[in-house]
C-alpha cells in the first residue's frame, strides 16, 4: 500500500502533470464563473484535448476541472442569482441575499474555503474508505433510492423561507415538468403534445438556466435597470476565511462526511446532498431564524457537502462503473479511452493511476484556494458594470449555454418558457428552488417506485422491508407529518391563547 501511494504521488509531482492542474484549474474558474455555462459542460470541452494526455494528466485535468468549475458556478450564484450547478441552487438565495446586503465577498469567501476543505476531507474519505463506502453503496436498492429522493425534495421545502404550501407548490410544478417524456412503465409518451425533442423529458440545464437567469433578468429589466448593488470590502478576505473555518468546523466537518457518503451512491450525488446538508443546518443551528437572510452557516454546510459529494461520486465510478453524476460519466469515458476499466478490483489492477487521481484531487482543491481568492477579487468588479450592459450580456450567455446542452434551438425555448414560468412564481410568492430540485429528482424518484413496486408486487409496506429504506421511510414520513401538522399545531395554539 505505501509502495502504490509513493507511486502515485511520485507520478502527480511531475512538471507536466502540475502544469496540467495549474492550466486545468484556470480553465475551470474561468468557463465555471460564467452565467449559463456549467461545470458538466466545461468538463465536456475539455475531453477531445486528453486524447492527446498520458492516462495520469488527462484524468488530472477533469478532476480539476471539475473540482474548480463547481465552486466557480457558485460566483454567478452568489452575485446573480444565477447558480452553476443544480447543486449550488441550495444555497443560492442565501448568497445572493448577501450580495445585496454588500457582502458579496462573505459568501464567496465561504464558500471558497468550505469548497476546498469539503473537496480535502471527501478526498481522504475516498483514499482511506472507498472500497467501504463501495459496500455501502451496493447495499442501495431501489427502494432506499426512492426514500433519499423523497427526503431530498422534503428537505427543499423543509428549508425553503417561503411557506410551506408555496414551497410544496413550486416542488409540484417541478415534479409536474419531470413527468414530461416517455413513460419508464409503458414506453407512452406524455405530454410532449407532438414534440420529438421532448420524448427524452425536459433537460434540466436548460431549465436551470431559464429559471434562474432569465427570471433574474426579467425582474432586472421590469424593475430598474440603472441601479447598482453596491459592494463592500470585507478586508482581508483570507482572513475572514480562517475565521469561517474556526466558527463552523463542526458544521464543515459535518457535512463533509454526510456529502461523501451521499455521493458515493449512484445517481444522489451532490444535489441531495446540498439540500440534506442545508436543511439540517438549519435545523441544529442556533439561529434558524437568520437563515434565508443572508446567513453563512447555511453556505458552510451545503457548500461542505456539495464538493465533498463531488469526490464521493467517483465511488461508484471507479469500482461499478457507474456515475454518480454526469461529471464522472464523462470521466468514466476517459478512463476507459486510456486503457482502465472501472471494477471491484480496480485497486488492485491499476492502483497506480486511481491514487494518483486521488493526489490530483487534492492539489486541485489546494490550488484552488489562492486562485479563487483572485477569481473573487475580480469578479466583484461585475456589480459595478451598468445593468443595462450586463443583463445583455448575461441573457447572450444563457443562450448560448442552453443550446449547447444538446447542440439544438429547442433547448433555448425550453429556457425562454421555463424562465417566464419562473418570472411568473416569484412575482407570485413561489420560491424556484424546489421547482429545480422536481426537474431533477422527478425521474429518479418515479423509477425507482415504480421498481419497488413490480418487486413488492404493489404491496406499498414492501418500501419498509429492508432496514436501510425502513430508517429513510420513517425519518421521511416523520419529516412529512411535522411539516403537515407544525403549521396546525401552531395555529391551535395561538387560538388557546
């Protein structure tokens, strides 16, 4: 074991292969802070140019990519509203609302810091215990699937500073948009109304980005476009970042190990676990109520949990050949392009190059710290530029990030309907957030139940057979009835009084 990790290391401490983070690292920042371009899609371009690297840079480059690009689209999130990931849609309202208080750099500098110690700890998680967590991750049935899907989407309304009802309400719309597609039981299309490009459902890139973007612009536009948000210096933003560490280590901690264990389950990964993350923070914080106001203990926890969740995800990857998000599906095709086929023994055949992968994690989420410190820096610069300047230039963005999901001009009306639809909620009262959170659970959740009920035979106590669903189940209904039932106990009690 020693001889491989002095291996491995020594293959990562090469001039080419540091070259390749340091360049890699710049690329993810850069395409990642960009409103309308995501990680998954940076990581995509970068693939034609490792045909060309040795098997240890070319993984190198799309971990650290990867690594980068995700807490870059927390820049966009945090001073547009507009997230990177659908991840990063957890946390965005609480960054954003910074932003307007003028202290943009508090929540990114929270989530900078949090992002690289969370990337740290999933790392060493993955080194130590990746063929354990591989264990626990083939334990997972459908049936426990389903349950962590419903505690997910519970979670979004469970948090949510809207309402319960409007937060259920904007689930359902986004429950109600999954359902769009091929049916998984009978093969019928439903509600495609004709439409070839919706047989595959509605991408959620291109919904993220409607909803999120051209929603933020059209309140822009309708609202007053000469303003400007003012931005205020927080001073030593490294310094500011060590204290985050010291008030919420526990909190960072935390949610570095529930995001590694969650994203080393096939197809959770880090959207479940920046929820799950966010709503228990608020639920053990000392001060729930500042939640949604502007907060960076909610930040810490689904930011922790977010990039911790990113190198959980190659759990699966590597031992089932199975991603755990669409990130690793595209790593997954690199391995496989430079000779390595993902295995249960994959450790023993080509430890060398797994470790190595590992090492370049780490380097890529350290590195990253001096070079998002100068990405913050610059990008408070872009609350100063003329509204009427940059909502242009956002929208142009959103284009041309919607319609490279799938090279098609449908994805764009996509994003046009669903941001109008979104424009619509919010002048309305209706949080998006948990809209976002249906698109992309829906499909899992209604697979996954219809499995569970072929095997049980339509015998719904079948979802509590198994001790790991039987936990999830209770802790989801316990979730549910005190999310029906708060509302009217409270309402009885003022009643009394």
């Amino acid at each position: 074991m020693i001889e491989t990790l002095s291996a491995a290391l020594a293959s990562v401490l090469t001039f080419e292969v540091l070259l390749t983070i340091l360049l890699s690292a710049l690329y993810g920042l850069f395409v990642g802070s960009i409103p309308g371009l995501t990680a998954t899609m940076s990581v995509a371009l970068l693939v034609p140019i490792t045909f060309f690297l040795d098997p240890v840079p070319a993984v190198a480059a799309i971990v650290t990519t990867t690594a980068t690009a995700i807490f870059a689209g927390d820049i966009p999130g945090a001073l547009l509203r507009i997230p990177g990931t659908p991840a990063s849609a957890a946390y965005v309202n609480e960054a954003f609302a910074l932003t307007q208080k003028g202290e943009s750099e508090k929540g990114l500098g929270a989530s900078l810091v949090t992002a690289a110690i969370g990337g740290v700890i999933g790392v060493l998680l993955l080194t130590l215990f990746a063929n354990q967590l591989a264990g626990i991750a083939v334990r997972f049935s459908s049936m426990e699937y389903f349950w962590l899907g419903c505690l997910g989407l519970t979670s979004a309304v469970a948090v949510a500073s809207a309402s319960v009802l409007r937060s259920a309400l904007s689930l359902l719309i986004g429950l109600m948009i999954s359902t769009v597609g091929i049916d998984i039981a009978t093969g019928h299309p439903r509600f495609t109304f004709g439409a070839i490009d919706l047989l595959d459902g509605v991408s959620f890139i291109p919904a993220m980005i409607g909803m999120f973007a051209l929603s933020q612009i059209l309140r822009t536009v309708t609202s007053d476009l000469q303003s400007k948000t003012v931005v205020t210096k927080i001073g030593s933003l490294t310094g500011y970042m060590i204290a985050t560490v010291r008030r919420f280590w526990p909190n960072i901690l935390r949610s570095s190990l529930l995001g590694n264990a969650l994203g080393a389950l096939p197809g959770a990964g880090a959207d479940i676990a920046a929820w799950i993350a966010y709503s228990l923070s608020k639920r053990f914080s000392k001060t729930p109520e500042k939640f949604g106001t502007g907060y960076e203990e909610g930040i810490v926890d689904a930011g922790s949990a977010n990039n911790s969740a990113v190198a959980g995800a190659w759990v699966p990857a590597l031992v089932f050949g199975i991603p755990g998000d669409s990130v690793t599906a595209i790593g997954i095709g690199v391995l496989m392009l430079k000779g390595i086929t993902p295995s249960p023994r994959v450790f023993q055949t080509d430890g060398d190059l797994i470790y190595a992968i590992f090492f370049a994690f780490i380097i890529a989420n350290l590195i990253m710290l001096p070079l998002g410190i100068l990405a913050i820096r610059s990008a408070r610069h872009v609350l100063s530029v003329p509204k009427r300047i940059l909502m242009p230039l956002i929208l142009a963005f959103s284009i041309l990030g919607a319609y490279a999901v799938d090279n098609t001009t449908f994805s764009i009306w996509v994003m046009l309907v669903l941001g109008l639809l979104a424009y619509f909620m919010e002048s309305n009262d209706i949080p998006i957030a948990p809209a976002i959170l249906g698109i992309v659970l829906g499909k899992v959740i209604e697979k996954n139940f219809l499995i569970t009920m072929i095997k049980t035979q339509g015998d719904l106590l079948g979802f509590f057979e198994r001790p790991i669903a039987a936990g999830l189940g209770i802790a989801t209904v316990a979730l549910w009835a005190y999310l029906c039932l708060g509302p009217l106990v409270h309402w009885i009690r003022e009643k009394r009084h």
